[in-house]
C-alpha cells in the first residue's frame, strides 16, 4: 500500500557538493549544497539552487562575479563538508577553520578548493527564482580533477572519487554501493 506523504523537495540519490565563489572584497567563501544536479550536455551544464530566504552569503558572491565552481568531496571530507554547511562565510572563514586550501580557477574568477579531487568551474549563465530559492545554471568550462582518481581512459571514475550522497529527509550522509549495470546497455533486453 502506497501511503502518501506531506509534499517536500527531495530527490534520490542527491549529493553534497561545494559551491566556492570569491565575494566583493575577493575573500573565498564556499557552502554545501544538496541542490544540485546536471542540467546540459550543450553547454555542459550544471543546475544549483541556494536558499534566497535564509542567510548565505555564497549565493550573494556568486551573483556578484557571475562565476563559481563545484568541489566533489570524497568522503573522507564527509566532516569538512557538513562544517561548510553548517557556518557561514559571514561568520568565519571556513575553508581555513577546516584547514583546507585553495586556488585560483584555471580559467573563471572562482576558488578551487584543493583537497577536492575534482572540481568544476562555471560561469552563471541563468537564473531564476524558485520559491525560496534561486536556481543558478553554470555553464561548465573547465573541469579539474587529480590524476589519481582518473580510470585507464582518462576519464573521471566514480569509484576513486568516492563521491558523498545525501539524504536531505533523514539529514544523513552515505557513500555509493555497488556497481549494479552498465548504463545503456542492461535495459537493453526489453527492447522489442
Ligand atoms: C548537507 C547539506 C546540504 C545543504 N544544501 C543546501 C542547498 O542545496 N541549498 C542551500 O541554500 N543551502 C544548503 N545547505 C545549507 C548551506 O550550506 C549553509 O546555510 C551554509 O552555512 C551557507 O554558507 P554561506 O553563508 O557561507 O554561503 C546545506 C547544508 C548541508 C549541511
């Protein structure tokens, strides 16, 4: 039996990535986010959305350069990532309190945070108010990642980041199962 429950944003599985963006006095500040997904092949895209109600002085940064990146945290930041979602850059420089480091972008006017194994770097191209929040599209136009967690291809692999997943109902963190198919390719006995 279905049991309906009381309407709330939620999608499964969501991550916990970090948005980082200098503000008007070019001080890095950065915060975690549950509210973010893909959104674009052409431009490669991406899609955030930050509470425009509440206090979040990351989403006033990144509206004033208009650019921004995206760190994936590995797990073993699991920590580092709840503290940046928890203080906020007009309190405390959180990047240092958690004693990470970072750099200029290779190529938008964004911080990279450098213990994150990859990183995108955007530059906004939309936005729009959603309710409480505002939803940023950042167009990708660079992508840095460390050698170590790239496949025999090159290219990214989802193992060695060891990405964090979120569960923003139950407010819990967890790590990615198992491989359990080949994308394209184990639906493909259905087709008629
Ligand atoms: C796991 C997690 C996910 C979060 N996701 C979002 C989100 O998607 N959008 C948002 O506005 N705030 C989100 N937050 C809250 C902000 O990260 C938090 O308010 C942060 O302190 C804002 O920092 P700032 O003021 O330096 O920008 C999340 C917090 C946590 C711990």
């Amino acid at each position: 039996m279905k049991i309906n429950q009381k309407p709330r944003a939620m999608m499964f599985p969501a991550p916990a990535v970090v948005a980082s963006a200098y503000d008007e006095d070019g001080k890095a500040d950065c915060c975690t986010l549950a509210f973010a997904t893909m959104c674009s092949h052409h431009p490669p895209a991406v899609m955030i959305a930050i509470n425009t109600t509440l206090k979040r002085k990351t989403l006033k940064s990144i509206l004033h350069t208009g650019e921004f990146c995206i760190g994936f945290p590995s797990v073993e930041h699991v920590a580092e990532t709840d503290y940046m979602g928890i203080a906020s850059g007009y309190d405390t420089d959180k990047i240092r309190d958690v004693g990470f480091t970072f750099s200029d972008g290779k190529v938008v006017n964004a911080p990279i945070i450098n213990e994150f194994a990859a990183s995108l770097e955007c530059r906004l191209i939309h936005t729009a108010d959603v309710g409480s929040h505002t939803q940023l599209t950042g167009e990708i136009v660079n992508v840095r990642a460390e050698e170590d967690i790239l496949d025999e291809k090159g290219k990214i692999s989802y193992q060695k980041l060891d990405p964090i997943c979120y569960d923003d109902v139950s407010h819990t963190y967890f790590s990615i199962g198992s491989h359990v198919g080949d994308g394209f390719k184990i639906g493909l006995k259905f087709r008629k």
